[in-house]
C-alpha cells in the first residue's frame, strides 16, 4: 500500500513537471505573436511620438506614447482624438495589428496547451524529460513489447523509441504508464529526447544488428556509463561486442523477453531446466543502496521468495554456502536458484 501511494506521488509529481515544462515549450513556440504584439505597442508608441512633435500635438513623453499606443490596442481612448491625419490612422491601425497579433497568438496557445492529444509527440516529450536512471527501450515488435511488460512489471521506469507506432498499441502502452516517442532512434535528438543521456540502460531489440550497433554506439557517446542491451542475431558477432564494447549482447538462441528485462536491470538469468518437472532458474544480482532486500537475512529470503540463495559476495570475502542468519547490504552480490515467477519477484525488490 505504502509502495503504492508513493508511485501515485511520483507520478503526480511527474506530470505537473511535464505540464510546467510543456508549457515553458508552447511559451517559446508561439513567443513570434507575442513579440509582434510588444512592437506594435513599442514602436507605434514611438512613431507616434516622433509624428505628434512634427504635427505640433506633441505628447509628454515616449512613455506616455507608448501607454497610449497600449490604450489604443484595447480600444480604450487616451484623450482628444487628434487633428492631423497621419496621426488619427493610428487610432484604427494599430487596435487591428495589436488585437489581431495577440488574438491570434493566445488562441493558438490555448489549444495547444489544452488540446496536448493533438500534439501528443511534444507532450511525451516532456514527460520523457522528467525521468532519470530509467530504461530507455528501442523498438517495440514481438520482443520490444514482451521485454515493456516484464520491465513494469518489475516497476521500472520505461521510455519507449518507436519508428512506426501501432495505433492501437501505442494506446495499451500509454495506458501502462510508459511514454512512447514517434521518432527514429538513429538520431541523436530522439535519444536526447528519451532521456539516454541520463538513462541507466538503453534495450535494442529491432531485427537489425547493423541499426542495433549503431543506435548503440551513439547512445554510449552520449552517456558512457549506460548499460547496454543489444539483440544480436549471430552469436559470434553478440560475442564480439561484449568484448570489444562491453554491451550485453543477447544472441537470438538466448533470446527471451525475461532474459532482456532482466539484464536491463543487472540481472543475469539463465534460460529453465527442468527438475522432476519443475522449471529452475539461476540467477545473479546486486543490491542497490534503495532495494528492500537491505538488512534482510539469508533465511528470511528464501523463505518469502521460496528460492535458495547458493552463492553470496561482499567485496573481496564470498561464501558458496551463505550462513542463514547472515544479513544483506547495499552492493552485496547473490546468487540464487528457483523458479521462474520466484526469480522475477525478488528482481522487483532488488
């Protein structure tokens, strides 16, 4: 319950950031009809104090002008309408350009910023740059997609990068929570845009290696600490990768959407064997300085999560047999055995 409301507070806080951020965006967009406005005021007011001077109506002042000019765009008259005729064109001129300059600039300011649905590209945008040390995803197929519903259910922050968006999917994502960008991953303001530059993993699951290794590529240049998980097809080349640039390359014969997740959040698993029929799986984790496992002992965890915990390390002192009473902290290494769905809910406390 507590954990819940704490998403709910999250959440609101996120979406009243994105509002203040989206609206600073429309500010800057529609910032031409403003400006317009202000010369109308500005410089009508001064034209009109250099023409009364020469008409022999002179005003007191440039500020004075300009407060009449301002007077005049809200059809509010300042004093006696003047006699010369250059003069008197600014009573009907400027009224029309001022009140057509800002009419035209709050009205499209008003749509947009109530109508976010018809500009929805620069809203999820500004949700995205709300998010720090989440997963930014790259396509969202067969696999994307299976890999988008294992990383919330682990409750992970996701944003998605997809190229060609399936109308009725994008909805069902949305409606999950995670900001989907209708952009193409090879440019480097889309990933900007996803947050990578502030991402802990960047996931490439499209069926491209070529596309995976260069999205993956610009992404570590971009952020030389992001974890990367690429879908490789050939397991030589996946090998080379993780040599050469220290990816988690996942060939198409390890590939499953769980193993994805699951290294998206540093987490090693390996594919079920079966055991007088049950499926076992075994996995290896680091705590985080946040996870809910801190201060747990051995036994309490494999009791809660029905698994046993075959291998744990602190620093440079490890035990294959961990004692039951020994109690966990931040950055302790564990390894564990069990089955799949008890693997996948000690991953969501990690």
């Amino acid at each position: 319950m507590r954990a819940s409301k704490h998403s709910r507070l999250i959440l609101i806080w996120r979406q009243w950031r994105a509002s203040w951020r989206d609206t600073a965006l429309l500010l800057r967009q529609f910032g031409a009809p403003l400006a317009f406005f202000v010369l109308v005021v500005v410089g009508g007011g001064a034209a009109y104090y250099i023409l009364s001077i020469q008409a022999g109506e002179p005003v007191d002042s440039v500020a004075e002008a300009v407060y009449l000019a301002l007077s005049l765009v809200f059809l509010q008259s300042p004093g006696e309408f003047p006699r010369v005729w250059y003069l008197q064109v600014f009573y009907f001129a400027l009224p029309v350009l001022g009140l057509g300059a800002l009419a035209q600039g709050l009205a499209d300011f008003g749509v947009a910023l109530f109508n976010r649905r018809a500009r929805s590209r620069e809203w999820e945008m500004a949700v995205a740059s709300t998010y720090s040390g989440h997963v930014v995803l790259v396509g969202l197929g067969h696999l994307g997609y299976r890999v988008m519903k294992q990383l919330r259910e682990m409750n992970q922050d996701v944003v998605v990068i997809e190229l060609n968006p399936d109308a009725d999917l994008v909805t069902t994502v949305r409606n999950m929570g995670v900001t989907i960008l209708h952009d193409d991953a090879r440019r480097e303001a889309a990933l900007r845009a996803a947050g990578v530059p502030r991402a802990r993993t960047i996931v490439l699951c499209p069926q491209n290696d070529a596309l995976n290794l260069q999205i993956a590529l610009k992404a570590r240049s971009m952020n030389p600490a992001i974890q990367v998980i690429v879908r490789i097809f050939d397991d030589d080349f996946a090998e080379a990768l993780q040599n050469q640039f220290n990816f988690r390359a996942l060939s198409a014969t390890s590939m499953a959407a769980p193993a994805f997740a699951a290294a998206a959040v540093g987490v090693d698993v390996t594919r079920p064997i079966t055991v007088e029929g049950q499926p076992l799986s075994f996995a290896q984790m680091r705590l985080g300085s946040h996870s809910v496992l801190l201060g747990k002992s051995i036994t309490e965890l494999e009791q809660r999560y029905d698994l046993s915990i075959v291998f744990w390390r602190r620093g440079d002192e490890f035990d294959f047999h961990p004692a039951p009473d020994r109690r966990l902290a931040a950055q302790d290494a564990i390894a564990v055995v069990g089955r799949p769905d008890s693997i996948h809910r000690i991953i969501q406390d990690i």
